[in-house]
C-alpha cells in the first residue's frame, strides 16, 4: 500500500499506526488553507450581532468583576464559552474584537483538526481535502467572526474525535486510558458549548471497534475511561458554578428559566408548522434550502456522498452516523418555543454545522477514492491550490442564503448605533438614556467617554430579571427626566410606548415618555428593508425609521435645523 493512499483501518490494524510522512505538498496547502481561511473571514466578519453574544459578553462581565452571576439563563451557564471570551477580555480589553476573538481561534483550531483526523483515518490527502472544505462551507465561515457557541463545538467534538483515534494507535495501555478520559472531556466541553456536541460520543464509542486487535474488554474499558471524562467535565462544571453562581444546579435551572423567558417572546408565525408531519419534513429538507441552511449549493453535495461513503468504508460509517445521528435528531426533535412547536433550529441551520465536520470527512474519502478510480491521486496533489481557491469562491458564491442570519432585527439596532455614535458630537455633559435591551444588547459599542453616561429607563412592571441581565444594568436605571436634561436612543416602536421584538416585554416608563413623544427627533438612522424593528407588515420600497435619538439642547436645535441629521443606509 502506497503511504499516501487512502487507507481503510479496518483492512488492516497496521494502517493506523503508520502515519504518513511529511511532505512539501502536505506543507503547503496547510498553510495555504490557514491562510485562505483567515482571509476569507476578515474580509467579510460578520461581527456583532447583538443577540447571543451578548449573554456570554454579560457573564464574561461578571466573571472579570469578580461578582455573583444572578440571571439563570442558557446563555450564561455555558462555561466552555464564557471562560475563553473573559480570559479574552482581560487579555485584550472590553470590545468586540476581544469577545469575538475565541471563536476565530477555535474557528482555526477545528480546521486543523478536521485535518488531522482524516490523517488518522485515511491519510493527509483526505484530510486536508475535508479541513478546506470546512473551512469555506459558508455558514462555518459566517459564524467564525460572530460570537456563538456553534464553532464551540465543533471544535470540542473533533479534538473528542481525534483523541479517540490517538488512542486506537497507540499500544501504551496507560496513554490509551488516559486518551479516552481525555476524550470525554472534550465531549463534556462541546455539550457545556451546546448540548448536541454529546453526540460526538457515537464515533468516540465507535471507533473503538475500528482496530482488529481490541477484545470486548478493551471496548469496555473505552468506554469507562470517556464516560468517566464526561462526568468529570460534568462535576467540574457544576462546581465553577457554584463558585461563581452560588448554585451547583445552575445549568438546569438556566434551561428551566429560558422556557420561562420565551412567554414573553412574540409569537412568530414563520417558523410555525400546522402538523408534525409538515414540521418532520421541513426539517428534513432543511439542509438542501439554502434559506434556511446557510450552506449555501455545497449542501448539495453531502448527502449522497455519506450514503455512498458509510457504504463502502468502515471508517466513513463512523462518520457517517455521527452525521446523521446528530442532523435527524436537532433536525425533527419539537419543542415548544414562541408559543408553537418548532424544532431545536428555527435560527437559519446554525444548530446542524456540527454535522459539516464528519459530511466532510466522507466526502473527502469518496473524492479520493473516485480520483484513485479514474485517474491518479497525483491530480489532488498537483491541482489543490486551484481547488482550494474554488472552494473559497464557492464559499461567497451563495451570499444571500446567509442573511436571515446577519439581518436580525439585534444587528440592525447595533449597525444603526455605531452610525449613531458617529453621527452625534455629543456636546455637553447630559445623560444618554437608552432602553434596557438596547444597553444590554449594544452597550459595547459605545466608546468608554459615552458609556460611562449612559442610564437605563425602563418600565417600571419590567421583569426582575432584566435587572440582572448584565453586572451593571441596575445600578444605570434611573428615572427618566425632561427632554432638555437629557438623550434618548431609542426604537420606534420603543418610542411609541411599545415593546420591540427582542425586548421580551420590557419597554420604557410610559408616564415619563409623553414628553418625548411630543419632542422632534435630533437624528434619525433609515433603513430599507424587511428585517428591522419598524412596524409589522411589509416595507419594500420604503426607507423608514430603525433608531431616533431625542432630547439635548432643543432650544438650540430648533434655532440651527441644519444640525438634525438622517443617515440612509441599506
């Protein structure tokens, strides 16, 4: 057997500790992938969005305070990415960039695991065939600038992965038992990221029967050693909790409480399925509409090649039920959410980009084997910078399956501030009044100088845990004075006494907003377009308002109309 062609461990146990040897090519087109996949990302980040990452920005807040974390919520009790974005933000300071920084690293670190992996299972051919194809499936590139937990996970599950086919290789009985506790860990991470990384422990299990030479003792005592490791994680977690929450429960009641906070979601009738049957098939067919997947035409291709592959190679069935396992279960399994059943992935497929890992994986070992076929392996090697750029093009080629995710009404509302922030010269020393869910949502953006003057009005029937929803938000809430004494940034439909979409309810002091509803806006920020916080119905070719800032010097305002400022932007 040549050492760079592809492999099928199950042929022959001595194929799995013979790695194959580093070459040019190898070389090359790994730090080309790094390089592309690092271009690819900073030329078009997807940045703030003002939704998510906004929970793991409030807990990294908490935790770099050194204060209780109060609010029981989803968000906050995923510790595998809250501590990276506050060891992030002590190291490089509260932005942005600082919070989102630990999914771009993570982003890197499963490409070069995807890599490694199929070195182990097949060869560095296949390998870095399903790291680039990876790394430019559009919805991994789009949520590796955002701060999910989704690229979290995926990185957890493969390192999970990885360990586990170290551990098949290695003929040291101590390395094996500690590679398999390590695994665990690993899984343990992916669920603390997200609770469908616990399917990673189907190839983990799996590979165990990979090798010839493992008894059903050596099964066993896999199996010991990575549910050992998840418990561990599991028990580790609980305590950092209790440390830092005060309450070792605090996962379960975070999942308990955000059902709670969904009574006051507004019901969406788009996701809403009139039968099980209509819901089961939607979600089915999600994965080849690019609307709702954001993998834009390379979905397309993966679901006959893991058909194919599982068939005809040990290994890739691995993979391949990893795969399926994992899309069938997010993808069909109902809960109820905003007063409907939905599945577990109403937001654009970035639930199922677990799956692009192992879907990768036997796609790159069914192109090998089809190129070994009808021609030479040699192709691959020679012709890999032209495929590699391809893919990248490939990967921009199919940009409009990727805005339902980046034109959510939270990101319009944080565009429209910085434009805001940029717009105003902020003259005098009065307060800056914003909305509870705007500031915890947006209070990044603003610049030390404004941020240290802005304060929360909210409605006095709020729900107590808005006042826990960030480590200062409380301590900010204070009446709502006279539009001469004071800014106001707020929505619309804020403005006219009413909660907006992501406000669960909240809404500002009606009694004290009569006054600024009679004063004349100081600066508008438009948009066109139907994913924003204006009223309910279509808006196709209207510019209407997203955000008004009220309030200031009105006397001098009216007197210099020229200062009033509208920014039109798409």
């Amino acid at each position: 057997m040549q050492p760079n062609a592809p492999c099928d461990m199950a042929e022959n146990a001595n194929t799995i500790i013979t790695p194959a040897p580093q070459r040019a090519w190898v070389v090359a087109w790994f730090i080309a992938l790094i390089t592309v996949s690092v271009t690819m990302q900073l030329s078009d980040p997807t940045g703030w969005l003002g939704s998510d990452d906004s929970g793991y920005y409030s807990a990294a807040e908490y935790l770099l305070a050194g204060e209780t974390l109060e609010r029981a919520h989803h968000q906050y009790a995923r510790m595998s990415v809250v501590v990276p974005v506050a060891i992030s933000m002590w190291a490089f300071g509260d932005s942005t960039t600082a919070v989102i920084a630990p999914t771009v690293i993570f982003s890197m670190g499963c490409i070069a695991l995807v890599a490694v992996a199929g070195w182990l299972l097949w060869g560095w051919m296949e390998g870095l065939i399903a790291a680039s194809v990876v790394s430019c499936i559009p919805y991994f590139r789009v949520i590796s600038t955002a701060a999910y937990p989704d690229v979290h996970v995926c990185f957890w599950t493969t390192a999970a992965v990885v360990l586990a086919l170290f551990a098949i290789r290695s003929q040291n009985q101590r390395r094996m038992w500690v590679l398999g506790i390590c695994s665990g860990l690993t899984i343990g991470l992916a669920c603390s990221a997200k609770i469908f990384g616990i399917f990673a422990i189907v190839p983990v299990l799996w590979i165990a029967w990979l090798p010839n030479t493992w008894t059903s003792y050596h099964r066993i005592r896999w199996f010991v050693a990575v549910s050992a490791g998840v418990a561990a994680l599991i028990l580790a977690e609980s305590l950092f909790y209790l440390w830092t929450a005060g309450d070792f429960w605090f996962r379960l009641h975070a999942i308990q409480n955000a059902k709670a906070d969904d009574r006051y979601f507004p019901a969406v009738g788009f996701f809403r399925h009139d039968t099980y049957l209509d819901l089961a098939w939607n979600r089915l067919t999600m994965l080849l509409h690019p609307s709702f997947s954001g993998w834009g035409r390379v979905a397309a291709f993966f679901i006959p090649t893991v058909a194919i592959a599982s068939l005809l190679n040990k290994p890739a069935r691995r993979m391949g039920a990893w795969a399926v396992v994992t899309y069938l279960f997010i993808s069909v399994t109902p809960v109820i959410y905003r007063h409907h059943w939905h599945p577990f992935t109403p937001f654009d497929g970035r639930h199922i980009l677990l799956t692009c890992v192992p879907l990768a994986l036997c796609f790159s070992w069914a192109l090998c084997r089809t190129v070994t076929l009808v021609a030479s392996p040699a192709w691959i090697k020679r012709g890999w910078p032209i495929a590699l750029l391809g893919l990248a093009w490939l990967s921009f080629a199919d940009g409009d399956s990727l805005g339902g995710f980046r034109s959510r009404p939270s990101q319009r509302w944080g565009l429209a501030i910085s434009q805001l922030i940029a717009l105003e010269d902020w003259d005098d020393e009065r307060d800056i009044f914003i909305p509870a869910s705007l500031y915890l949502r947006h209070r990044i953006l603003f610049p030390k100088e404004l941020r240290t003057r802005l304060r929360v009005a909210i409605d006095e029937n709020a729900l107590d845990w808005w006042r826990k929803a960030s480590v200062d938000i409380e301590s900010r809430v204070k009446p709502l004075p006279a539009p001469t004494d004071a800014y106001l940034i707020a929505t619309p439909i804020q403005l006219s006494g009413k909660s907006g979409f992501w406000d669960y309810g909240v809404g500002l002091p009606k009694n004290e907003l009569l006054a600024w509803q009679q004063s004349t806006p100081r600066v508008r920020i438009k948009r066109y377009g139907f994913h924003t916080v204006g009223p309910e119905g279509s808006h196709a070719g209207k510019n209407y308002d997203v955000l008004v800032l009220l309030g200031g010097d009105i006397q001098e305002k009216q007197a210099k109309p020229n200062r009033e400022k509208i920014a039109n932007a798409r």
